[in-house]
C-alpha cells in the first residue's frame, strides 16, 4: 500500500478540488468548478459565487449567476440538511438519498415549530398549485419565501414569518423533491420553484446506483479520504456511508497516512506540489467542511479564528494547502503569523482581483 506524506494528502485534495492551478488542473466553467467540489455551500449567494472564483479560470459573476438561472447548476437542501449548489444531472441522485435522511433529522425541528404532518400535507398540496398558477413559457413560477408564505396562507397553510416556520417548511418540501431554489431575485434574494418544472424528470435510478452516485463524486472531489469523512461531509449515517464505499470498492485505491488507511479514486495522477500555492477561498468553502477533522489543513490553535461558532466560516488564505489566515472582501489580511514577501504579494494580488471579479463583469486577469 502506497504511503503519503501530509503534504502529499493537501496537494491531491487541492488537486482534485481545482484549487492547486496551473492550467490542466483548474476547471474553466462554472459547471466544472461545481463538479471539482462535488457541491458548493450555497446558503447565500456571495460564497457560492466565491467558491467558484477560488477553482476556476475563466467564468465572469455574470456567468455564475447565468448557470443559476438555466438551471445547469440547482441550488437545494442536501449535505447535512444545508442548501448546496450541485449539477443538474446530480441532483435527483444525491437527492434521493439524502432527502429521506434529511427529513428524519428535521422531524423534531418541524414539531417544536407546529409544523405538524398535517400542515405540511396541506402545503405539498398546495405548493403545486401556487408554483404553477400563472405559469408562461418554460419553468416553474418563481416566488420569494414572503411571497410564497402570503400565497399559501390562502390555501389554508398559516405560517409566521418572524419565526423559522418558513424555511424548515421550505425544507421540508425540498427534501421530499417537490420544489428547489430558482434564480435569484433582486438583491439575491432566493426564490422558490417546483423541482419537476425546473428540471426535466429524469429516469429513475436505483437506490444502489444514486448511492454509487454520491460516493464517486465525493472521492473524486476530496480524496483521499475515509468513509468516516463521507459521514462529516454528507450527513449518511454511517451504515449508508459504508455500504456507498462498497459499491465502488474495485474503483478505489488504498493509501495510507499517518497509520490511516485513506481511499481515493484509482487512476488518480502523483501527488504534485500545488503549481499556484497561495489560494484565496472565500466563506463557506469545501475545502474546509469535506472531511472530518479540519488539523490537516488547520493548525487547532487557530481553529476558532476560522469558526468561532454558529457555523460560520470565515474567508480563509491558503498556502500549499494550508490555512494560514483570513481575509476580508476589501483586500484585508490577517494571517495567523508571517509572511513571507512573496506570499503577501500573492495574496494581495488575489484580493484585488477577486474585488475586480466580484464587483464586474470583466473576465479573470
């Protein structure tokens, strides 16, 4: 069994995540981004985005927005029960299995709001209604949570806006592969659209064959890894996480690392020295909530600067793979200790150009 060195680990996973540049490895598409993570946190619009400024080469903010919009990227409640941006043709699959898994988490959640399996029949009949009425041309009827809430109270659905009634309801229809997140509204507000008008229905597959799905595409995005990781990342239990590992067993290679045995998918290129080894990743980013343990790639000591709680993950600065600060939107640094010349210059220079990016439409420099 091939060993790895820790660097020989981070520069794989940067790899694999298109995050160690050069040109054969950075992904020039906003699709191709999204495939390199296998899923985008995409609660709020601005990361998502960031996230594919951070491993890709080429798409504008325009095109992200864009890939939003047609629906070759959907946003909707996945990875531990969290809204994730995923290709089109991903989203029935991962869908299929993380729904019901998501659903029997949020059960007590739903009760303590009163959302009672009552209420949200009502709203499952009713949402369909609302979504289609005054439907034109191709697509779902988009709303925003307001403007959906006011719509269904007039089917009988009475929610509180004030409350988290809303968004674990939305959640709940999500998970059960009625509606998704559509494109967003001014100001990027999310808006709401029913699934099968959004994306065209495709063939079923079988449980074994979307569990196959999510494993493949999470080794391909953050190996090496263990199936232990894939239950951090995905939210599976760990019985589903195995049997998922299995499934793909003659297409896995063992390596081991640091007395772990680690999995990867075989026909994966050498571990090479990042080609671009000062990286900007913004909040929210994969790299940082693929795996179980974030001390690889994240010193504990300077953990809590990263998450200081409540979910939240700041923007980070990456040198060969590591997290070695936090930066802000506007070009500041704040690295957890020194330096060097030339790595400051890199990572001010990719401040300044993700200000340019984020705030026009000019192509990457």
């Amino acid at each position: 069994m091939r060993r790895l060195s820790g660097d020989e680990v981070r520069w794989l996973r940067l790899r694999a995540q298109g995050l160690s540049g050069g040109t054969d490895a950075t992904p020039t598409t906003v699709t191709g981004a999204v495939r390199a993570a296998a899923a985008l946190q995409a609660q709020s619009s601005a990361p998502a985005r960031a996230q594919v400024w951070s491993r890709s080469d080429g798409p504008t903010r325009a095109a992200v927005d864009a890939a939003f919009a047609d629906a070759s990227v959907v946003r909707t409640w996945l990875m531990r029960g969290t809204i994730h941006a995923v290709l089109a043709e991903d989203l029935r699959p991962m869908l299929a299995v993380l729904g019901p898994v998501n659903l029997r988490a949020g059960q007590r959640r739903r009760d303590q709001l009163g959302l009672t399996p009552q209420l949200c029949e009502r709203a499952m009949t009713a949402l369909p209604q609302v979504l289609a009425r005054g439907r034109t041309g191709v697509g779902s009827r988009t709303l925003t949570r307001a403007e959906l809430v006011a719509e269904l109270a007039e089917h009988g659905v009475v929610l509180d806006l004030k409350t988290q009634q809303p968004p674990h309801l939305l959640a709940f229809a999500a998970n059960s592969a009625l509606i998704c997140r559509g494109p967003d509204a001014a100001r990027d507000e999310p808006t709401y659209v029913l699934l099968d008008e959004w994306l065209k229905p495709g063939p079923p597959l079988e449980r074994d064959e979307a569990l196959s799905l999510l494993a493949r595409r999470y080794f391909a995005a953050y190996g090496p890894a263990s199936a232990a990781d894939l239950v951090a990342w995905s939210g599976l239990p760990a019985a589903d996480a195995k049997q998922a590992v299995e499934l793909i067993r003659d297409d896995l290679d063992e390596v081991g690392h640091d007395g772990v045995r680690l999995l990867l998918l075989r026909g994966t290129p050498a571990p090479e020295p990042p080609a671009e080894p000062h990286r900007l990743l913004g909040r929210f980013d994969p790299y940082l909530l693929g795996h179980r343990s974030r001390d690889p790639i994240l010193d504990p000591a300077f953990a809590k600067r990263v998450n200081a709680g409540g979910g939240m993950i700041a923007q980070t600065m990456l040198a060969d793979g590591r997290v070695v600060g936090t930066w802000t939107a506007g070009g500041g640094l704040e690295p957890f200790g020194d330096l060097s010349t030339v790595a400051e210059a890199a990572f001010r220079e990719a401040a300044a150009e993700y200000l340019r990016w984020s705030t026009t439409d000019n192509q990457r420099a």
